[in-house]
C-alpha cells in the first residue's frame, strides 16, 4: 500500500513540475510579447491559461485521490495539503500572464514612448521567484524557499520604481497618459506574481516543518 503512495507522491511531483514548466513558460512568453508588441504571441499565451487551469484541476484530483484512497500519515498530508495551496497561486499566475498579453494587446496600438527596461527587471526577478519556489518544493530545500521570501523585497522595490518613473512620465507627457497606466498595471501585474511566488515559497516551509500538525484544506 505505501509502496502506491509514494508512487503518487512522485507523480504529484511531476505534475507540480509540469504546471510550473508551463507557467514559466506562459510568463516567458507574454514577457516576449509585451516587449516585441507581438499580438498573435499575446493571443497564444491567453489560450494556454485554458490548459493551465486543466493541468490545476488534475492535480487537485490527484491530492484528493491521495486523501481519500491511501492512509497519509502527518508528513504525507502536510505535503498534499501545500501542494492544493500551491496549484492555487501557479493558476493565478498563469492568470496574470494572460492578463498582461491582453494589456499587450491594447498596447500593440502604438509605439512605446519610453523602454521597459524596469519592467523587464521585474519580470525577470519574478520568473526566477516562481522556479526557485517550485524547485524548493520539489528538492525540499527550505533554505531555497526562504529565499524566494526574501526576494519579493526586491520586486517590490522595482515596483516602487517603475510606479515612480510612469508618474512622472505622465506628468511629462499627460497626452500618453493612457498608455503610462496600461504599463503601471502590467508592473502590477508583475509584482502580483511575485507575491504568488512567496505564497507557494511559504507552502514550501509549512510542507517541511514537522511542528505544523493543522491542515487547511479550502
């Protein structure tokens, strides 16, 4: 009986692997899109949010197959208990990207006044947050997710410089005000998913701190 637990354990893993690869994936691209003005790259990454939701039910079928069907002891259901937690923030993830590729779309209307160099930073920053925080899951590496935590106060300061930056641009140019704020809610979206990432960094920790003995399943 163990023997089938942990082979569904390690399929659990593969499936966190997978969604993240896809989310990564997803953001990679919509970075790619927002910078070229691509349109029909945009496009792509919305519909790919449909099989990123598809690959978060499956592995919440999978966390309740393991509760119901096996007998997890207090180890086995700090794990799956993260696990449901995590595929929740990597959805919202992969919803941003959609997100910012339909702001990519409206900002495919004209030329930018101005390069992302800071949002690109930002970008950056956060894709690293969400492979890190998936790799500390999968490696067990607490010291890897505190980390990620630490790291959101770098995207939120590049936050804070960007917002700086657009205000004044705006007060530069208020007749391209309309796309200064689109750009600001992009930077936003951004430094959304780096919160995502600490969230699923802090799963991380609770999967692997023995002292824990409550489990939040909603």
């Amino acid at each position: 009986m163990r023997t089938k637990f942990d082979k569904q354990l390690h399929m659990l893993n593969q499936e966190l692997l997978h969604m993240g690869t896809m989310i990564e994936e997803s953001i990679q691209q919509a970075i790619e899109a927002l910078v070229n003005q691509d349109v029909e790259l945009a496009k792509k990454i919305m519909k790919m949010d449909d099989e990123i939701d598809r690959e978060e039910k499956k592995i919440e079928n999978l966390c309740f197959t393991l509760l119901l069907q096996q007998q997890p002891v207090a180890s086995d259901l700090r794990v799956i208990s993260a696990a449901l937690k995590m595929i929740t923030d990597m959805e919202r993830i992969g919803d941003h990207a959609a997100d910012i590729s339909e702001m990519t779309i409206v900002l495919s209307k004209n030329p930018y006044r101005k390069k992302l160099d800071d949002i690109n930073r930002m970008a950056s920053e956060t894709v690293l947050m969400l492979i890190h925080s998936i790799e500390a899951y999968v490696e067990k590496s607490m010291e890897k997710a505190s980390a990620v935590i630490a790291n959101d106060d770098v995207v939120d300061g590049l936050f804070d410089e960007v917002k700086k930056d657009i205000i004044e641009q705006i007060q530069k140019e208020p007749e391209n005000g309309e796309q200064s704020a689109d750009l600001l809610m992009v930077a936003k979206y951004f430094e959304r998913i780096g919160d995502h990432a600490t969230n699923i960094a802090e799963w991380v920790i609770f999967s692997l701190d023995d002292k824990k003995e409550t489990f939040d399943f909603t």
